[in-house]
C-alpha cells in the first residue's frame, strides 16, 4: 500500500516542479525514505536524479518562450556544479554511521541528514507562506560576486541533503541578478538540472543503483512536470506557493519530530 501511494505521489514531484519552479526534493526525499523504505543517503543521490532530470524536462519549453536566461544560470551553476560534487563524492561518504552521542542521545548520519534537509523545508515554508505578491526587485545590477557565493552554497546544501534548492536559487536570482519572476523560475530550471545530475554522477562512483525502479519513479515525475507546466499557465502562483508552503512546513515539523521525538 505505501509502496503504491509513493508511485501516486511520485506524479506530484513533477507538478510541484512545473508549478514553482522548485520543491521537488521537498516531496521527493520524503516519498523515498518513508514510503519505499529507502536509506536517506540513498534516497538523497535517487532524488539527485528524478528532480535534475524532470527539471531538464522541464526547462526545455520555458527555454523556447525565452524564459531560461543561460548565461545567468551558466555563472550560478558552474560553483555550484564544483560545490555538489565535491560534496556527494567526497563529503558526505565521510561523515560516519554516528557522530556523537551525549548519554541516550545519539547523532547518527541518517538523524543529521534528515534533519538539515527538514530545517531546510522548514525555512523554505516561512518564505512561501509569508508571499503576498510575486517576487520581483529594483535591482537591475549584476552582483557577480554575490552570485558566484550563493551558488557555491546552495550547491554544498543540495549535495548534502539531496534538495535542488529552487526555492534558494529563486530569490536569489530575483535578488543578485535583477531578472524577472518568471525568467527566475526557468533558469531555476536550468541551474537544478545541471547541478542535480552532476551531482548524482558523483554518487555513481560510491553506490549501487536501482535503475528500473529509479527511471520508473523519474518517468512519472516527467509527466508530472508535463502537467505543472500546463497549468502553470493557468493558476496563480501566489495561491499555489501558499498551500504548498504550509505543507512543507507540516511535513518538515513531522520529519523532526518523527526522527528526533520518536525514533
């Protein structure tokens, strides 16, 4: 039964992409680990690989309305690609089975894992709840630096928790960049994408994967995405980015208290 509920929510992945621009990871890490019973480290490379390659997908028609920006998303994502790569094939096969533990209570890799990447949907949902309009900036200046700082970030972040980080580079773009909301979201796109599989590539080196069940999981987040870049066309974001950002807080509150309360 769970096993054909994350199938069913698996579609979601790619509606969520293609609505928004990013969460994909915020449904995905969830349906791997406690829906198919996948361990986070696996399931964080596994949704490396269905978020870049349905956010590819995705790209290709905001591409052809002239709403991905390639030389913006080529500067923020070459730090960013360095960032994830390093990250997944060196950092993380570091970090040991448990890292500390004060009397009863014990760190483990799969507790910190988890736990950043519920933080992370955490913070994610303050910025999703509190929007009242589209994002947009006066800021017409191209802050080279800053992107190049932000991007290598959020591609340590992405590498270690498995999450594209849309919802990071959005703002990001809108704020360092000065482009438009929309154009935002489709170089998002662009830059989740390349990020996502080069850092998957990273954990080609390190794992065993399940490639039927990784393509059929991806294959159904594709039409997801399909779907969400339909009616992206259709229904205001503003309302969407509010409803998805109070599940995102819910699930990131059930996952800390899941694995910190009642494990």
């Amino acid at each position: 039964m769970l096993e054909f509920l994350g199938y069913c929510f698996s579609v979601l992945i790619g509606v969520v992409l293609g609505l928004l621009g990013g969460g994909g990871s915020i449904l995905s890490i969830p349906i791997l680990v406690y829906l198919f019973g996948i361990e986070p480290v696996i399931a964080s490379a596994y949704s490396l690989f269905i978020v870049g390659t349905t956010s590819l997908v995705g790209a290709v028609p905001k591409y052809r309305e002239h709403l991905v920006n390639l030389k913006t998303g080529i500067l923020f994502g070459i730090p960013s690609i360095l960032s994830i790569f390093v990250t997944r094939h060196w950092i993380v096969p570091a970090i040991p089975p448990v890292i500390f533990q004060i009397d009863s209570f014990e760190l483990t890799k799969r507790g910190l894992l988890l736990g950043l990447f519920a933080l992370l949907m955490v913070l994610a949902s303050f910025q999703l709840i509190r929007s009242k309009r589209e994002m947009s900036s006066d800021n017409r200046k191209f802050r080279v630096f800053l992107v190049i700082v932000e991007g290598t970030l959020i591609g340590y972040l992405t590498g270690l928790v498995g999450a594209g980080g849309g919802f990071l580079i959005i703002p990001a773009l809108v704020f360092l960049t000065g482009l438009p909301f929309k154009t935002a979201v489709g170089t998002s796109l662009f830059i989740i994408a390349v990020n996502s599989l080069i850092g998957f590539l990273g954990d080609l080196l390190n794992h065993s994967i399940q490639w039927s069940f990784l393509l059929t999981v991806t294959l159904l987040a594709v039409v997801g995405i399909l779907i969400g870049n339909f009616f992206s066309r259709r229904i205001a974001a503003l309302y969407l980015r509010k409803a998805f950002g109070w599940f995102t807080l819910v699930v990131g509150i059930w996952i800390l208290v899941k694995e910190f309360l009642l494990s």
